[in-house]
C-alpha cells in the first residue's frame, strides 16, 4: 500500500451490550491499518456502553431518540472525517487486516462504490448449539463469498465517503430492507463488491426461539418493505425452498385422501427444499460433524419455514393495505 494512507473512519451504531462492544472496540484497535478514527453512536442506550466506547478512545454521539441502526449510521456519517467509511455492527470483531484490506482494494479498484464484508462461521461470544448454528447460516446464507452480491450489508460495509456523499444516507424509512436499497442505489453508478478478505465475527443469538422470532419478524418488514427488482429472500432458489416447506405442512392431510401416495407428498417436498440449499446442509456436515450437522438441518429447516411464513404474512399484510 503506498505511503499515502487515508483516513478510515469506522462507525459503529449501538444499543447496550458493552460487553460485545468492548470486543468489537478491542478488534478496532488491533487492526494493522494504522490511520483509523472511531466513532460510536449511542441509540439511546441505557447500559454504560457510551463509558466503554469513550473509555477506549472513540468519539462518542448519542441519537435523540431510539431509532435503530440506520439513524445512527447516518449521524456517524455526518460525524466523520475520513475519506472511507466503515460502518460496522457493534456485535462484531474484525479480523486484524479487515481494514487494510478494505483500502488496499478500495484504492486499486475506483470503480467499486461499496464493498460488504462477510462473517465467520464462528460465534463471537455466545457459544451455544444456535448460536453455533447461526454463525453457520449466516457465513453460507447470508454472507457468501464466490458469487453474485445479492446479500451487502450495512453490518460491515466499506464505502468511500464522496461516494456516500453522492448517493446521500441509508434511507431511514427501511427496517430491513435498508441495505438492498442501498446497494440498489450505489450500482446505479458505480460498482458493488463482496469480499471474502473483510471479515468478522459476530456474537449470535444464544437460543432457538430468539433466532425464529427474528427470523420471521425480518421476514415480515421485508415483504412489506420489498421494492420491484429486489430478489425475494436475497435468493429465489431459497424462497422457492421456504415455499415448498410452507406446502408440506397442508401436504399432510394428503394421506387421508390419497393414500399411500398422498403419503409420499410432505418428504418430497421437504427433500426438495433440502436439495435446494444443498450446499449449506454440506458445508455444515463437513465443517462441524455428522452430529451437529443433524442439529443444524432440524434448526435450518425449522428457520427457512419460519422465514417462509413471515414473507407471507407480510405479503398478505401488504396486500390487506392496499388501496
């Protein structure tokens, strides 16, 4: 990298959990990029994570209401000096050269106007079996690197500051379609990458029901907030799965009218949903065993139905509100 070094100013929104914010703090400072600024924004917090923040170093601003990430981001971003922002989730530590090579490709690659980083397939605090799970799923499902950037996300996510100067702020009227608006809005002028070289790990859900509720609440807004153009789920093959699980479940009345055929319906729907997110059930088996790759196809199953019931209550509340 050459000797011109530009400033990086990294922002993180935040609500309590200063004990994972300290570990994302701990990750910042230990970054071999030298020429970094940290701004950390406090959504109306009622822990002491503001203290923390401000006891590391970090500049510290405070929202005036609770508003979620997306406010927050977007006055950390009117906040900050720096030529690249890095916004990134408060649950999340960075690998040691996440920021260096964020600017090594940034500065030999001027076409690209965001480029979204992806998780680790470990948890960062939370070691239990659907926190185990999770960090899983989302390094596959959501965050996969190889293939077309359907899935950028405002949780760690590099962008040069004119860049976001021109294409203005995270439209705060998304809930969680926030980052596809986004990357919709930046490919209209300049390119979008997702890299496998800016990485993190994330501190995930430590329970099963948590991990649904979330899961179909997400699934939910999405529907109601989804645009034309947007893919729905960030993947057709993994919608088309939620529906076919979604199908199996009516599916098994079949028996009591067509007999043994009707009784063949519910698993091959279900095996149909298994082939295809295929790759995810693999990685999961190879890289963890035959025993928590038994664990982590109940829970997917039981997470891609979830997902598949909260779009179409979404869609059905999108349709109730129709004019």
């Amino acid at each position: 990298m050459s000797q011109e070094l530009p400033l990086v100013s990294i922002i993180i929104p935040s609500y309590n959990r200063s004990d994972v914010l300290r570990l994302c703090l701990t990750a910042v400072r230990e970054q071999t990029y030298p020429h970094i600024e940290v701004i950390v924004v406090d959504d109306c917090g009622t822990e002491d994570a503001a203290q923390v923040a401000a006891s590391m170093g970090a500049t510290v601003l405070r929202t005036p209401v609770n508003g979620g990430p997306t406010p927050a981001r977007n006055l950390g971003a009117e906040h900050a000096t720096g030529e690249i922002l890095l916004f990134l989730d408060a649950d999340i530590a960075l690998d040691p050269d996440a920021v260096e090579n964020a600017v090594r490709t940034l500065k030999s690659r001027p076409e690209i106007g965001a480029l979204g980083g992806i998780l680790r397939p470990e948890s960062l605090l939370s070691q239990t079996p659907a926190s185990r799970y999770r960090a899983v799923q989302m390094h596959r499902w959501w965050m996969p690197t190889g293939r077309p950037t359907l899935e950028l996300h405002a949780s760690v996510l590099a962008v040069p500051a004119k860049v976001f100067a021109e294409i203005g702020p995270f439209d705060p009227r998304l809930r969680e379609t926030v980052s596809a608006d986004y990357r919709a809005r930046v490919m209209r002028h300049y390119d979008v990458q997702l890299t496998g070289a800016v990485r993190g790990r994330k501190d995930h859900d430590a329970t099963v029901p948590v991990i649904l509720r979330k899961v179909f609440r997400r699934a939910r807004i999405s529907a109601l907030d989804w645009r034309k153009g947007e893919t729905p789920g960030d993947s057709v093959p993994r919608a088309v799965g939620g529906v076919l699980l979604l199908a199996a479940v009516p599916a098994l009345a079949l028996p009591a009218v067509a007999g043994r055929i009707g009784a063949a319906v519910p698993p091959a729907l279900v095996a149909a949903a298994i082939a295809l997110d295929a790759g995810t059930y693999r990685y999961a088996f190879a890289q963890r065993g035959v025993p928590f790759g038994l664990y982590f196809t109940g829970v997917h199953l039981a997470v891609t139905f979830t997902g598949a019931l909260g779009g179409a209550v979404g869609v059905l509340q999108r349709l109730g509100t129709r004019e």
